[in-house]
C-alpha cells in the first residue's frame, strides 16, 4: 500500500497517541542549529515542528493533513521523493519517524540536501530487530517488513548525503507512541488505541498482529515477560536503534 493510502486508512487515531516527545524534540531542534526556516517533509500531524522558527510541512495523506492543528505550520501535499522547491529554498529540511515509508529514501535524502543546507532526520537503525524484545519474541514478521529492510541500511542512506549519525535514547516515558516507545511499559501494547497508532501493525497484518498480543498478555500474567526482561526495569532510557541522521 502506498503511503499515502496506508495514512489515509490508518491515521485517523495519529494525533491520540503519536505526540512530541521533549527528550526527543530538545535533539532534532539542536541539531536544527540555527535554522530560522523549515521544511518538515512527511509532517504527518505535526509532531516535532519547532515552535520558534519558520516552518512548512510536506505531507501527502490528506487524512493527517486534516489533523494538524488550526495553529500548526502550513502544510502542503507533496512527497519527499519530488520537493516542489527550488535549490536552498530552506535553512533545514527535518523528516521524523516517516523515510522508511518513502518509494524511493535514497532520492527522498538527497531532494532534502537539495533544498535545504542542512538535513535532520529522526529514525531508527532496524539492522538487529532483535534488540526489541516484541520483535525478538512476539514479531518475528517484523524483520521481513520493506521499512525495516530499508532502514537496516542506514549507513548506506547516510552515506548517500555525506551525513553522520548519532544515537538517541529513548526513555521509558516515552510520550511519543512509535513502536519502540512502549519497552518498559509492555501492557501498552495490548491496547487497540496504542496500536493503532503505530504503523507496524497494519503491516504484519492481523493474523500475527493478534498471535503477538495473545502471547503478550500470556506472558504478562504468568510472569514470563518480567523474567526475560529484568534487566529493563532498572533502566531510564534504551537504545533500541533511533538515531538522528545529520548533513
């Protein structure tokens, strides 16, 4: 399914539970620098848009387009593959949580670089699913997904734009609901609205989708998800693979 498509079936909840997390914000506006005019490509619902610069968002689902809040930036329909904007048209151009549903992320990047001197871009490195315990014992299929074959190659996208990459924790609190949000709080994901927010799910389909909470909800009530994963409950923060990618 198309990008578009897939937000305009799945997006309706977006805004309920896929919020700007400030840990995460206070980095992608650093390493925004001193950036007065943005484009925030894939802006989706307009998460992380920082409020004190000039901001224009790119988004193609008219369902998240709809979404955005009356004191939102504007937003234009458009994909990142094909930005409708001359050369250095912007200071930065940001992508948060979207470049693994772009058709091409190679071209997608490099339109970024074209309009604009810098690029940030919020991801996750998925070249060792298994680091997240719902992939490694619930969500096997997750690691057959075409996002997660795409972002396996990080290294390789940000050497397509010469950018570097820096890691991110995620804290347990994690006020954002995106798919690895929720690993100390693993009863979240047996609740419809908290997936419904979270693209994955409508990927691996609903036959492994509900195998996955069954097995979830069994191993919260006997205790065997707290004994695989104790050494979690001590943590503030994880690395599970989200990086800022930088040019």
């Amino acid at each position: 399914m198309a990008t578009v498509q897939l937000y305009d079936t799945i997006g309706a909840t977006y805004t309920a539970t896929r919020r700007t997390e400030p840990r995460i914000a206070a980095r992608i506006w650093a390493a925004l620098g001193d950036a007065r005019t943005v484009l925030n490509v894939g802006a989706g619902t307009g998460s992380y848009e920082p409020p004190d610069r000039e901001v224009l968002a790119l988004e193609p689902s008219a369902l998240m387009r709809a979404q955005r809040q009356p004191d939102a930036a504007p937003c234009i329909a458009g994909s990142a593959e094909n930005l409708p904007f001359d050369d250095q048209s912007f200071d930065a151009a940001m992508a948060v949580c979207t470049l693994h549903h772009w058709q091409d992320p190679t071209a997608g990047l490099r339109e970024m670089q074209r309009v604009a001197r810098r690029v940030v871009v919020f991801l996750f490195d998925t070249s060792n699913p298994d680091q997240f315990w719902l992939n490694r014992d619930y969500l096997p299929e997750f690691a057959e997904l075409p996002g997660c074959r795409v972002l396996a190659s990080l290294p390789e996208l940000a050497g397509a734009i010469d950018a570097r990459l820096e890691p991110v924790p995620v804290p347990w609190d994690c006020a954002d609901g995106f798919f690895e949000a929720y690993w100390r709080r693993p009863e979240a994901y047996l609740e419809e609205g908290v997936r419904r927010g979270i693209s994955v799910w409508d990927a691996v389909g609903p036959d492994a989708e509900n195998r996955a909470v069954h097995e979830l909800r069994a191993d919260l009530a006997s205790g065997r998800w707290a004994e695989r994963n104790r050494d979690l409950v001590a943590l503030d923060q994880a690395d599970l693979g989200a990086r800022l990618l930088i040019a």
